[in-house]
C-alpha cells in the first residue's frame, strides 16, 4: 500500500477524509434500515399467522378453495376506446358504463351463449 503523496493539497485530504466519514454513517444508517426491515417482516409474518388463526376460529368450516377462486367470477370489460381493463361490479349499470381511466361512457352487449 502507498502512502499518501506529500504533494497533495491538505484541503484535498480534507475531503477525503469527509467522504470516508460520510461513508462510514452512510454504512451504519443502511446496515440500521436494514435491520429495521427485517424486524418488520418477521412481524408481518407474526400478524399474516395470527390473522389465519382467527379466522380459522371464527370461520371453522371456510372453504379455502372458495375464498381463492372467488374473484374468478367477477367479469372484466375492455374499455373500447383506450382498450383499459377493469372489474363489472355488481352495482354497474351494462347500459351505461364509464371507463375509470379515460372516461369514455359505453354500454355493453350481452350474447345469447347457445
């Protein structure tokens, strides 16, 4: 390893040393996050088990297969003007639907499936 040149200016080892400091609090600070955020997984996953243990008590006889498959009924519609994608939900008039992105109000057609 060499040493530093003799030459170099003292404000620019100045700043050296600066940055070496910003860089060690920099490294603490992240390596602090870092464990933060671990800490907060772990207790989402605490919460996400204890969640699943309530309503297995309240809801003895849930069927999990339902409540995955649920949102497998719900029609979508294409909006025929920017082509956007979005849910009918039940309270939405067929005859008068507006698009939630572009706003473009149109009405859907239902086909005979024989």
């Amino acid at each position: 390893m060499s040493s530093v040149d003799k030459k170099v200016d003292n404000n620019e080892c100045k700043s050296i040393e600066v940055l070496t400091e910003a860089l060690k609090e920099a490294s603490k600070c992240i390596y602090e996050l870092k464990a933060r955020v671990e800490y907060l997984e772990n207790y989402i996953k605490t919460i996400d088990y204890n969640i699943q243990e309530i309503e297995s008590a309240v809801f003895p006889n849930a069927n999990d297969e339902y409540d995955d498959n649920f949102c497998d009924d719900i029609p979508v519609v294409n909006c025929p003007k920017c082509g956007a994608k979005f849910e009918l939900v039940s309270t939405d008039d067929p005859d008068n639907l507006e698009c939630p992105l572009c706003g473009t109000q149109f009405k859907i057609e239902f086909s005979d499936s024989e």
